[in-house]
C-alpha cells in the first residue's frame, strides 16, 4: 500500500503523523511511504531522517494526497484538504466529527473511509489512540491554567502552590479520566488545593486511594455550583466517545466565579463542556466573558509537538501496519476496537453518535 503523511495545516499545529521509526515500521513490511516535504520540521525531524528510513518526500500536500491510498496525520482535514481528499482513499486521524458538520458533509461527499483515532475502542471501553494525547492535554491543561492565573495575564494574581502563611490556588477538574487525572496530579505536583469530579464512584474510589490529597466530588450541577465561588482555575475534561460533550457549565454559571477565574475547555474538540466555550488557536488562544478568562485551544498538544508525535505514533503504529497490510475491510473484521473507529465509508455514516448528532442517517458498518 501506498501511505501518505501530510503536513498538518492548522494553526500552530507542529505535530506529524508518523515519525521516521514509524514509517520504518511501515517499510519493513513492503509499504511505499511518501511524506510531504517539511511535514516532520516542526516535531524535529527532518527531510533526510525520512529519506534515510525509505520514504519518499514530495513537493507539496497535493502530491501527499493523490499519490496515497492511505493518508495518516494528526488532525482533521480543513477546508483548503477537503478537496484532496477521494473516494476510496482511508484517512487515519483525529476527526471529532460530533462538533464540526461542515466537516462531516466533506467527508460523506468524498466517498473516503475515516478511521477515527478518538473512536478507536477496545472491549473494555478504553481509548487506546486518544490517551496518550490525552495525558498530553490533561498536563498542559493545568501548566496553561497556571500560566492565565499569573494578574498579567487576565488571571486573579494567584500562585500555584501559594507560600508559607498563603494558601494554594484551587482547581477543580471536571471528569475524572484520562485527560482529568493527568491534570489534577499535575495540579497537585504544583502545590494546588485540588478537586476532581466524576459521576462514575468506582473511578473516583482509585483516584482517592491513589491521591489521597485530591478532593474527589461526585459531579451533579448542584455539587458544581457550590464549588465554584472558591475555585482559580476550572478544567473540563469530560468525554462521550464520539459525542458531544455534556455542557457542565452554562453561562450564569459564570457570576458565581471571581473576576479572574480561568476555565479550560480540554473537551472543546467535541464542542466543549462550558456553555461560553468556542474554539481558540495557540495563536489566540484565550478571551475573557463575564471577567472569566477562557482557554480553549482546539489542539493543546500540538504545542509541544516532539513529545506528542512521539506518543502518537507508538500508539497508532500498530493499528495503521494492520490498515496497510490488511486493507481495511480486513483489518476492521479483525479487529473489533478498530472496526468502532470507522466513523464514515463510501458516503454513509458508519458511528451511531455522529449520525444522532446531525439527524442524519444512520448505516451500521456490518452492512
């Protein structure tokens, strides 16, 4: 098979699909890799590494596009890609479709497999392709909070840890996976009066055990109302696979905060859990309703690109060798975790949740 790995164009987003070991991987099982010239620059990696693992390095992303049956990146085709993009062609990547319609009608209208990293999902309802991004945001998460909290920088002045005499700042997570837990350990590492919520029991009984300074809170609108007259920073870490996320916080909600409070959204990739959240790019990345400073960066980890593309490819290689070497009607029939990440093929919507989402029909893959 032919693999194709673009340069990513959104705004600021340094990451690649693949890195050299990767698409060495691929190689040594027979595959043809062409990478677009520059992709792996931003990450550390350059033309030569690729060229000396056996890809080909082409011109410019149209190239990528026409000469690849399969392209693997990072983030969901934009506009300027929609074009690209061809029936019959598998596109491996983060798609979020549940919060981006004109996405999802580009990708019906191309007749193009999309294999979703974030709806990867394994029997026992683990997301092996979105946690180790995941652990990436929920870290930068609360480093991003710290840094908005600083009076420069529209935040209410507060240090972290506090001093000797002064107490912490406080932080409150909402949602309690993979994305809250790395955030509320790094909130705890800083020297932060920490709560998590979560409305599953058993995972806020680990966490408990396992942090024993966290405050753990069952997650009810009541129980976070009464939270959020103390709290510094807010995190929203909330996931419905494929969905939508849950709005946790709406826009009255904001009075009950102190001038200076810092909300970050980590769920707006699926259209965020605050009622006031939209999408921000680590070019402009927060804005400020109410005196409550929004961060709502669409691609947090793209910020620290050599440590995420790293992490994406050990989790994703395994999975893209099986598409290539299997093709992948085959590789989905062997692999059921694999088979939930189809989300759209040949003009239909394949994942019951995108197709709720728009009212638009639903086909089950098996058909």
């Amino acid at each position: 098979m032919k693999i194709g790995v673009p340069k990513e164009i959104k705004d600021n987003e340094n990451r690649v699909g693949m890195t050299p070991a990767g698409v060495a991987e691929l190689v040594k099982h027979g595959h043809n890799v062409v990478v677009q010239h520059t992709a792996g620059e931003g990450s550390g990696f350059s033309d030569a590494d690729y060229e000396k693992v056996g890809a080909k390095i082409l011109p410019t992303i149209e190239d990528v596009y026409a000469e690849a049956e399969m392209i693997v990146k990072v983030k969901e085709p934009i506009a300027p890609e929609y074009p690209l993009v061809r029936k019959g062609q598998v596109v491996f990547t983060y798609f979020h479709f549940a919060c981006e319609r004109e996405l999802t009608d580009a990708m019906l209208k191309s007749g193009a497999t999309c294999i979703a990293y974030e709806t990867v999902e394994k029997d026992d309802h683990s997301l092996p392709l979105l946690i180790p991004m995941s652990e990436v945001a929920g870290r930068m998460a609360t480093q991003n909070g710290a840094y908005y909290l600083q009076k420069t920088q529209g935040g209410k002045g507060k240090l972290m840890a506090g001093v000797p005499g002064v107490k912490p700042a406080r932080v409150l997570v909402l949602g309690a996976g993979t994305v809250g837990e790395a955030a509320a350990r790094i909130a705890v590492g800083m020297g932060a009066d920490v709560t998590i919520t979560d409305i599953s029991l058993p995972r806020l009984k680990r966490l408990a055990a396992d942090m024993p300074t966290v405050h753990t809170l069952y997650s009810s609108e009541h129980n976070i109302r009464m939270e959020l007259p103390t709290v510094d920073i807010v995190i929203g870490s909330v996931l419905v696979p494929g969905d939508a996320a849950p709005r946790l916080i709406t826009r009255d909600m904001l009075k009950l905060m102190e001038p200076g409070t810092v909300l970050v959204d980590v769920a707006i990739d699926q259209g965020g859990c605050f009622e006031t959240s939209h999408p921000t790019k680590h070019s402009d990345p927060v804005y400020t309703i109410d005196g409550i400073v929004h961060y709502a960066v669409a691609n947090i980890p793209g910020a620290v690109p050599n440590t995420s593309t790293m992490a994406l490819t050990n989790a994703t290689l395994r999975y893209a060798v099986a598409l290539a070497d299997k093709g992948w009607q085959q590789a989905c029939r062997d692999d059921v975790a694999l088979r939930r990440g189809v989300n759209i093929t040949d003009g239909k919507i394949t994942y019951e949740a995108v197709a709720k989402v728009f009212n638009l029909p639903y086909t089950p893959l098996e058909l």
